[in-house]
C-alpha cells in the first residue's frame, strides 16, 4: 500500500502602513513669474518620498501661517487641486491673488502636503516656504 501525505504550510505577510504623521516632501522651491502685487503665478516644485505607494496625490496651499491658518488651496493649470503622485509640481494658476481665506490675513506661507486615502497629513508634517510676491509689495 502507498500512503500519500499532505504538508500544510502557513505563511503569514505583515505589512506596516506608511505613515505621514512624521514626513513630507523635501526640497519645496517656488518662483513667482507675476510682477503685478497682490498675485502670484509660477511653478511650486518639490523632491518626492521614496516611496509613493500610499501617496494619493499632493495638495498645495497658501496661508497665513505654518499652520495652515487661513489656508486657501492653489489650483494646478492641468491638473486642478489634487496633482497626482508622480508629479513633483504645481503649475499656478495664471491671476491668482495672493490672499487667505480671511481678508485681514494676508498669504505669508506655501504648504505642500501629502493627499493618502484617508485625507491629508497633519500639516506638523506639511514641506513650508515662505510666500513672497515678485513684485516686492507686502502682502495684501
């Protein structure tokens, strides 16, 4: 008689969710081409994660503050609010005023922050820059 066995083998994956709690994008530069005060206009450029698996897409924005206070979000000339992952920059939408969403506040900070799934990382972890205007002006 011949006896036939079966090995059953069992193979466990653990996988770590990427976290953006701590990181961000590096290397953010920003060039106004607008000369006219109160706008601005030009190219939001940044260096990607490593690893953009878990990266939905990126979303910039002006603000008061580093804290986003205020924050108005940039519209990308192709690709609108969300540049998807992949890209590594923001092309502003020609006339955009340099303003918050509140009047007596002016735009003094650009942010880039990651977009995953599950919304976007906390701006403690968001690239900032200083906003400036080409024209020299202060802030509105």
């Amino acid at each position: 008689p011949t006896t036939t066995g079966t090995t059953t083998t069992t193979t466990t994956l653990t996988t770590t969710p990427i976290s953006f709690e701590d990181t961000g994008v590096s290397g953010v530069s920003y060039t106004d081409t607008r000369a006219e005060a109160g706008f601005i206009e030009g190219i939001v450029q940044w260096s990607p994660l490593p690893d953009e698996s878990a990266v939905a897409g990126y979303r910039v924005f002006i603000a008061f503050d580093e804290t986003n206070a205020y924050g108005a979000e940039l519209h990308d000339v192709t690709h609108g609010i969300s540049v998807p992952k992949g890209t590594t920059q923001l092309d502003i939408v020609a006339s955009t005023k340099r303003i918050t969403l509140s009047e007596s506040h002016p735009a003094n900070w650009l942010l880039v922050f990651i977009e995953t799934a599950g919304g976007l990382q906390p701006v403690s972890a968001a690239a900032k820059i200083r906003l400036y205007d080409q024209s020299g002006a202060p802030p509105p």
